[in-house]
C-alpha cells in the first residue's frame, strides 16, 4: 500500500518525538510545556476574536456619537462673486 507524503511526514515526527522521549526526561518535560504554551496561545487567540466581534456595536450603544454629520462652506467659497 503506497503512503502518502503528508502521512508520512506525520509518522516520522511521531517517531521521533516517541524515541525521544524515552531517552530523556527533560525533553518530555519540554515538550509537555511546549505543548500547553501552544494551546494556550490558540485559546487567547480565538478568545480574542470572540470579544472583538461585539466591540463596535458596543462602542455605539454606549457613546453618544451623531447619526449624520454635515459639513458646509461658507457662501463665498461656492460662489466667488
């Protein structure tokens, strides 16, 4: 049965993730922290997109802000005689 390249990519990092973690203590260790910082990281990240989407409607309700803004000139910028 022919493999493809994406599996066996994950299969030689499974291998050598697995020998090295039984030669070495600390780098089990590493690796555990590693991978807890990384689930965090992704956590703060979807967390953050969670709490941004409402912010502008929020912002609105909250601020006394004007529906429409209406700019003019004076007369003499329009009609210079």
């Amino acid at each position: 049965m022919a493999r493809q390249a994406g599996i066996a990519g994950v299969g030689a990092v499974a291998l050598w993730v697995r020998s090295a973690l039984r030669r070495s203590r600390v780098f089990t260790a590493a690796i555990i922290v590693l991978a807890g910082l990384s689930a965090g990281v992704v956590s703060s990240a979807f967390q953050t997109v969670r709490r941004a989407e409402g912010s502008i409607d929020r912002h609105a309700a909250r601020s006394a802000s004007y529906d429409v803004i209406v700019n003019s000139c004076p007369p003499e910028v329009l009609d210079p005689e």
